[in-house]
C-alpha cells in the first residue's frame, strides 16, 4: 500500500481539488467504460446545443476519457478509482494540434470498508470525488452521473476539528529536504472589519511540538491534538492576547498538503498520498452515512 | 507622435473609470475645454481611447506629457500601489530653505549621471507633496514606462513615500537621489508599508490622535432598568468590566479614527513556554513563527477585539505600538521577562 506508482499518480500531485462525497454508484460497471465516455460525451453536448454549458467556446470540441487507476486504492476490498477527463481539440484547428485538457475530476476509496462493508450487490463505493477545473464542467459531470447510477454529490466541507487533525498529523511527518512552513490561517470573519490571521511555524519546530506530544507512534488520539493546538494557542495568547481558539481555523498548509474549510486540497508529496486520502475517504463516508 | 507615447497614453486612459476620464483630461490640461468637447464619453472605452489618441496626435504629446497623464491617475488611485515609507537624517546642520527648483536639478543630475535612459517627471500638489515618477531603462534600452517607480516627498519633513517599480536594483540609485537632491545625509527605509499613503502619512506626521487619552467614565445609569430579580453584583461586574475594556482601549488607541493599515507581520524568535505538567516541547531553541494579521482596516479591527472577549484587555503592546513606533513589521526575540523588538 505503501508505494503508490509515482507516474500513474503525479497527475494528483500540486494542483488544488476540490472535494465532494458521492454515494454508492448503482448499476457501474467497470468494462463499460468506454460506452460511458461515448454517453458523457454525448451528453454534454446535447447540453451546449441547449445552450447550458457556458465558458465553452463554440468551436470546441469536447472529448471524454474514463479510465481506472488501479493503484488507488486502499485495500482489495476498496474500488479501484476512476478518473474522469474532459480535453477539448479546437475544431478550427486544421493541424494536429494535442488534446488541451480543460478539465478531471476522478472518485476514489482509500481504505473506505466503512462504506462498502454495509452496501448491497450492484452498489459500487467510491465516497471521495476530487476535482480540478472549471465549476460548469463539474455540474454537467455530476449531473451524468447521478441521472445515470443514481447517485448524490455533495460538496464536502472540513471542519475546524477536522483541520487541526490534519494539522497535527502532517506537522509530525518526517521530510527530507527542506520543508515549508506550517501554517495556520484563522479568520475572524463577523467583525465590522474582518480580520485574517496566519500563524506558520518553522516546520522543524512544529515537529518537535507534535513529537513531545504524541505518545504512541502510529497512533493518534483526539486528545493529542487538542494538547497540540492548544499549545500553539498559549503561544500565541503569550504574546497578541488574543484567544486564537474563538477565531474559525479556515486553512492549513504543512509541506505535505494543504486543505481549506470550503472542501479544497492540494497535496504535495506522493509519499504521504495514501494517508491523504484515507483521511479525505474517512470525511466522505461520514458525510453520507 | 511615436508610437509607443501614442499606445502608452491609449492604456493609461483604458485604466481610468469611464465616468472619471473627462475629469482625469480635464486636471491634466494638455488638451483644449475645445477638444475634450469633441469627444464622445458615452462610447466604449476602447473608443474614447482612441479618440484621445488622435487629439494627442494633433498636439503632438511626447512622453513628457504621457508620464504627467500617468502621475496624475496614480495620484488618484494611490490606494492601488504599495507604499513603503523612508525617512532622512540630517547632517545636524541648520534647516535649510527648501528650493523646489534646486531639489529637481540635483535629483535629475544625480540619476542622469548613473542612469542615461531615464523619464523623470515631477507634479507639485497643495499640501506640499511632491510628486515624482521615475521610468527607468537601461544603458541600452529605453525606459519602461509601464513600470515606473513613484517617490512622494513633503519638504518640510524627513519622510520619502516610495512606491518602487518591480525593478528593485534601481531603488539604491533613487535613494541616493533623493539624499543628494533633499541636502540630508542619509536614508533608511522604515518598517513600514501599507497601500493607503494618507494613513502612513497620518502615522509618520503623527496626525492621528494619540494614546493615553483621559476617560471619565460616565455616571452608572439606568440601575432601575434591570430586571428586579437580577443580581445586582453580577449586572455591576458586567458594567464595570465593560468600561473597564473601553477604558483600556482608549488608553491603547486613543479616541480618534485608527490610520488605515491592511496588515502587520511579526517574526517571532521567542522561547516555547508551556506548563511543565503538560510535559511537552522543552527546547533551549527559540519557537520560530512568522505570524500575520490581515485586514481591509487592520488598526480599528484590533481595536474591537478586546470588547467582544476575543481578546485580553489590554491588548498587547506588541499590536498597539504599531502606529507610535511607526511600524508594521516586527522581530521580536526573548529578553527576560518581556519582549524587544530590534
């Protein structure tokens, strides 16, 4: 589990997903893939001849591929996961100009038994859908697909709580080569003048907070991270006298990963991919039971 | 008219507001009342540009007039820049008479001398700013005037409002300029930036009132309001508390309007304490944290924390010193028991 191939998974890499949860797909078929492209693509354009896609240009041509990403996965009982790819070909292009890719969006389960351990035959689980590129190119995907296996997206929105774990949990991953910063980013947004506050922390400094607190390696507990954060709050309080705990935690950066409230990551280490995801799997699944 | 004085113009008016054009023309003055009234400002923007262009072009505008066009949108919209403030020391000597005229030959001698390629343009406002916009080049090309650098000088004080161009290898050879040109011995940028030049102007000429304002707090009123099974020792702790934060906040603030600053950044090489029971980071190293507030009016932001308990009153002083020591960037290391801020 632990080495994921890093060419098939460099597309994940560095750039900003946003997250849905997506319950069970009903009637998927992993051969079909190819009708499915042919019906997505069909769709899509039936819905610019009616005018509803917009920031599509009209000459462009929009190509659908689907393909499975074998390597992510969790366990054998999690699904393979399956990425979704619009490319657009200019049609007023006359050379043979490559394929511009305008748009992915790939649904995925790391370790997510959770979900599929309780789910009927003919439900396939893949809780987390990632996506990058325009919001129109989202709907018109999103609506395909839960016409076709009757499924429902939600977007997927991080708590606080849920940031500081990630806070916690990447501050103490080991790296390499020189690291960025780990930052918190709080936002006071209800006074007359909202006010933003980051507070980064020299990454090797942050590390040596999370390793006097955690007590078991491999092993986090929600009490942990509370001695954390507010270790990092009493810091703060010493010097502004400010109450950083009744600010909303809105954004956290470590040189792993990134993730906003809004339901928004970036992940920058293939490395620690799978741990990503497995925390991003958990979130989902809890957002649709 | 060269051509690229005719396109530098057709943008400069493209970045205007189109219902602020005619007014922007009409300050510059280098068109006729007579042709500003042939021109049509109820077209596309993109058009009335054009139309500019061509009265320009029966003028013949040089650069000369195209960077005065320039100082006065920036002169505006100064809000859209970011200002970093310098301040000169004197030699000791007696103050001299300020001669306008003095100060420009010598501050275009100065950079001539360094610099051929170089558009130096100069506008004087009534409150005794001096406005000056340098386009720079290289020894071989001609100055960029896209990325020109903005100086606004008030004589009668030591402060120089700089708003640099990206071209930041030209910011030693302005500076000198401007030492050579204003008679001082030196200059030294302060730690102090923000995007609204009026209130780092309020902040250096010390135009905003100052802490340590006297509150008298007015007589407790209104005790018969309260509900008749309220305790009263609890309603009086609530007021007491309240105009005690109020009190505290003045003392920090003062009571007039904060200067309007947008952020302030503190780097902080100061030691982790914690309470030895929670048996955590114990380190002889300090805890290094770069931490930044943000905020459309940063000042009056902190200003209300305090009465809404998101923070302790009084503030620290870390926040409010910031418009008395005329800085918004901050190092702060250990000493003992309190903080220094080189």
């Amino acid at each position: 589990q632990e080495n994921l191939d890093a060419q098939k998974t460099a597309f994940v890499l560095r750039k900003a997903w946003t997250l849905y949860s997506v319950t069970p797909l009903y009637g998927f078929r992993r051969g079909r893939l190819r009708d499915y492209a042919r019906l997505l693509s069909a769709f899509i354009a039936a819905e610019k001849q009616k005018g509803l896609a917009v920031e599509v240009g009209v000459e462009l041509d929009i190509k659908v591929a689907l393909s499975s990403l074998a390597d992510l996965r969790g366990s054998e009982l999690d699904q393979a996961g399956l990425l979704v790819q619009l490319s657009s070909r200019s049609r007023a292009s006359s050379r043979n100009s490559e394929d511009k890719l305008l748009w992915s969006g790939w649904f995925c389960s790391m370790f997510g038994d959770d979900l599929s351990e309780n789910v009927p035959e003919n439900f396939t689980c893949l809780p987390l859908f990632l996506t990058h590129g325009a919001e129109s190119y989202t709907a018109l995907v999103g609506s395909w697909f839960q016409k076709t296996f009757d499924c429902c997206f939600r977007r997927l929105a991080i708590s606080p709580l849920n940031l500081s774990w990630m806070v916690a949990m990447w501050a103490g991953y080991k790296l390499d080569r020189a690291a960025s910063a780990v930052e918190l980013v709080f936002s006071m947004p209800r006074l007359s003048h909202p006010l933003d506050i980051s507070y980064a922390i020299h990454p090797e400094d942050a590390k040596a907070l999370w390793d006097t607190v955690q007590k078991t390696p491999g092993e986090i507990t929600q009490g942990e991270v509370d001695i954390f954060m507010d270790c990092l709050y009493a810091h703060f309080h010493r010097h502004f006298k400010i109450h950083l705990s009744a600010a909303k935690l809105v954004k956290v950066s470590t040189g792993i990963a990134s993730a906003h409230c809004d339901g928004i990551v970036k992940i920058l280490h293939s490395q620690y991919l799978p741990g990503v995801l497995m925390l991003l799997t958990e979130l989902a699944i809890s957002q649709i039971q | 008219m060269d051509e690229t004085v005719a396109e530098y113009i057709r943008r400069t008016v493209l970045k205007m507001p189109r219902d602020e054009i005619k007014m922007m023309l009409q300050k510059w003055g280098f068109l006729s009342e007579a042709q500003l009234q042939t021109l049509n400002f109820h077209q596309q923007k993109d058009n009335i540009s054009q139309e500019v262009v061509q009265l320009c072009e029966e003028n013949s505008a040089g650069i000369k007039q195209a960077a005065a066009l320039d100082i006065i949108y920036n002169h505006i919209y100064q809000n859209k820049r970011m200002w970093s403030v310098y301040q000169m020391k004197k030699s000791g000597e007696e103050e001299e008479y300020f001669d306008i005229a003095d100060f420009k030959k010598k501050f275009k001698g100065r950079i001539r001398s360094a610099l051929k390629n170089v558009t130096i343009t100069f506008k004087e406002y009534e409150d005794n700013a001096i406005w000056i916009r340098v386009a720079w080049g290289t020894p071989h090309k001609k100055p960029n005037q896209y990325k020109p650098s903005y100086v606004v000088y008030h004589s009668q004080t030591p402060y120089v409002f700089i708003s640099a161009s990206v071209l930041k290898s030209n910011l030693p050879l302005l500076c000198q300029a401007l030492i050579v040109a204003s008679n001082y011995r030196d200059i030294r940028e302060m730690e102090l930036r923000s995007h609204s030049l009026n209130s780092l102007k309020d902040i250096v000429f010390k135009r905003y009132s100052q802490n340590f304002q006297t509150y008298s707090p007015k007589p407790v009123q209104g005790w018969n309001v309260e509900p008749e099974n309220a305790d009263r020792r609890i309603v009086h702790e609530n007021r007491s508390a309240k105009e005690r934060i109020h009190r505290l906040n003045q003392e920090s603030f003062g009571c007039g309007p904060q200067p309007k600053l947008e952020f302030a950044q503190y780097r902080l090489d100061t030691m982790f304490k914690s309470d030895p029971k929670m048996d955590v980071l114990d380190k002889k190293e300090p805890f290094r944290c770069l931490v930044k507030f943000s905020s459309p009016h940063l000042l009056e932001s902190l200003k209300s924390l305090t009465p809404l308990g998101m923070a302790d009153a009084p503030l620290s002083p870390l926040l409010t010193c910031i418009t008395h020591k005329a800085r918004n960037y901050f190092k702060i290391r250990e000493k003992k028991e309190s903080f220094v801020s080189p």
